[in-house]
C-alpha cells in the first residue's frame, strides 16, 4: 500500500495564484508516483473566489480536500486547521503563492524516509525582490530572536515544512490560542534537515502581509517564546529608582549649601515628563502579556469551519 503526503495550503484572496499552483502540484504529483500526494487547501476567509476555483478542483481530482473558515482567523489558524485535519503519513505545510518551490518536495521526503529526519524544513538565502528596509527588520528580528529566547528560529526560515506524524502530533498538542509556528516547530525539538533555496518571488495576486502586519507578528513571537522583555521592566525600574535616588541626593545637598530649592523647574518637567514615558512603556509591555494570558484563558476555539469535503473535521 502507498503511503500518503498531504500538503496543507492556507488560501487567503489567493484566487489568482490558485491555477498556478495546482499546476505545480499536479507535476510533483507525478513525480511521487511511489506516494499518494493529496492538497488540503484551507481557506481563511477569503473574500474573492478562492474557495469557489477549490470546490472546481475537488469535483475534477478527488485528491483535493477544503476546509472553509467561517471568517478569517489568521494563517496561523489556517495552519493549525491543515494540521488538525490533514492524515497523511507525513504532512507538509506550504503557501499558495508558490515562493514555496513544490519542487523541493522530493528532496524534502527523501531527507524524512531516507535520512532519518523528523522534519524537513527550508529557509531562504537571499531576499531578492524583497524592499530592503524590511529585509533589514527581518534579519534584526531573527537576530533578536536568538538572543533573548532559547528557542532556535533560524535566519530566513519558512513555513515551508515536510513533517512526520510524530512531529506533526507534537504541534498539535500545543494549542495555545496565540500561535507562532515558527516559535512551536522549534520548540517541540526533533532533527530537523534545513534545506536552502534562493528567495522566489510571488507568481501572481499580493502579498498579505504588510510591513504593520509582520511587525505585529514579530511582537507576537517575543511575547509568545520569550520572557526576557519582563526582566527588562524589572531592570528599567531599579535603573530609574537608582537614578531619582542619585537625583534626590544632589537636590538635597545643593538645597543645604546654597539654598536654591526653586531654580530648575524646567529640567524638573522633563524628568518628570521621561520618568512618565518610562513607566507608560514597562506598563504596556506588562499589558501586552497580560492580553495574551487572558484571550488563553478565554478557550475559544482557534477556528471554526464553515463548510468542508472532508468527511470528518475537528473542530479546536
């Protein structure tokens, strides 16, 4: 009996790209011809026709599989959807937009049969077609990344991923509501092959992702992977109490000798003016933490189906 591959395709407005990228999987699909390679496409929402081109695919290859969303959650839903759904013998997660190369899949598979991998991930080179000024955030990001957390996230990685079921069972149990894949695949551990590729820009359609939109993103992964920022606000506070200790200090002294309490009001404004700046800061950082931890002990489900041809779906 063959062994399956299930590729898991989050679709957002990708109505464009669709066609292309079935192309694409229909000739690697042929290429594993030792494998039977279903496509789990999982639409998030989408407010163009990118669900309805899917349904024509699935009437024509009964190899096609959707899961709709009722709304749109977020790719990282879209992911954990795929997952939660997909039941092939391994799993691989990867874009519409086809800057994921379909081709690599079979030396993707050959690293996860062969060579004794757990997973098989990719990263990108080079950023060509990239603006620079976010190419430079997103090396910055990365840089801090591995600085402040001990979990490894490597310079450039995609969601690209092939995946046994050990692995993909391993995300599946953290089902934290505010996800970071890249954070989680790191973090359950196993060998994981890297495999390099120079950076494929979009076939057809836009990117979704604004430069707002993945600075937001980043935040989320600090916050979801590292506590270091915390430690920085107790840092920062013993900082500035040290230095309204040395402030008071002087301020008395220069009181008892010269008896000049009045004078400096100006410079008095804008330390009292910085000291607010600072404490708004460590309260916003504290806040955001807080958000988190409350939308997770809210347990609302990460996504909710709207329609699908899978006979079975999970809902979580």
């Amino acid at each position: 009996m063959k062994r399956s591959v299930t590729l898991v395709v989050p679709c957002y407005n990708e109505e464009e790209v669709l066609p292309l990228f079935y192309q694409e999987y229909c000739k690697v699909a042929e290429q594993l011809q030792e494998y039977v390679v279903e496509v789990l496409f999982v639409d998030d929402g989408s407010k163009d026709r990118t669900i309805e081109l899917v349904k024509e695919m699935a009437e024509k290859d009964e190899r096609v599989k959707y899961l709709s969303f009722s709304r749109n959650f977020g790719k990282e839903a879209a992911i954990y959807a795929g997952l939660k759904n997909a039941d092939g013998d391994y799993v691989a997660i990867m874009d519409a937009d086809l800057q994921d190369p379909p081709a690599l899949l079979p030396e993707m598979l050959h690293a996860v049969t062969e060579e004794g991998y757990d997973s098989a991930a990719t990263r990108r080179v080079t950023r060509k077609g990239e603006p620079p000024v976010r190419s430079f955030f997103a090396r910055c990001f990365y840089r801090l990344m591995n600085k402040i957390s001990t979990t490894e996230i490597m310079d450039g990685a995609r969601d690209y991923r092939l995946m046994t079921r050990q692995f993909k069972d391993a995300i599946l149990q953290m089902s934290e509501y505010n996800r970071f894949s890249k954070g989680i695949f790191g973090w359950v551990g196993f060998k994981t092959k890297w495999i390099e590729f120079e950076n494929v820009e979009r076939q057809a359609g836009e990117t979704k992702w604004s430069f707002w939109k993945l600075l937001v993103y980043s935040v989320e992964g600090i916050i979801g992977f590292s506590t270091v920022p915390l430690a920085l606000v107790s840092v920062i506070g013993l900082l500035v109490c040290f230095i309204a200790f040395v402030f008071l200090v002087v301020i008395l002294v220069k009181t008892l000798c010269f008896g000049d309490p009045v004078a400096g009001w100006p410079s008095m404004a804008c330390i009292i003016l910085l000291l607010g700046g600072i404490q708004l800061f460590c309260m916003g950082i504290l806040g955001m933490y807080l958000s988190k931890t409350y939308l997770e002990t809210k347990k609302r489900p990460i996504y909710i189906c709207g329609e699908t041809n899978i006979l079975e779906t999970n809902e979580s």
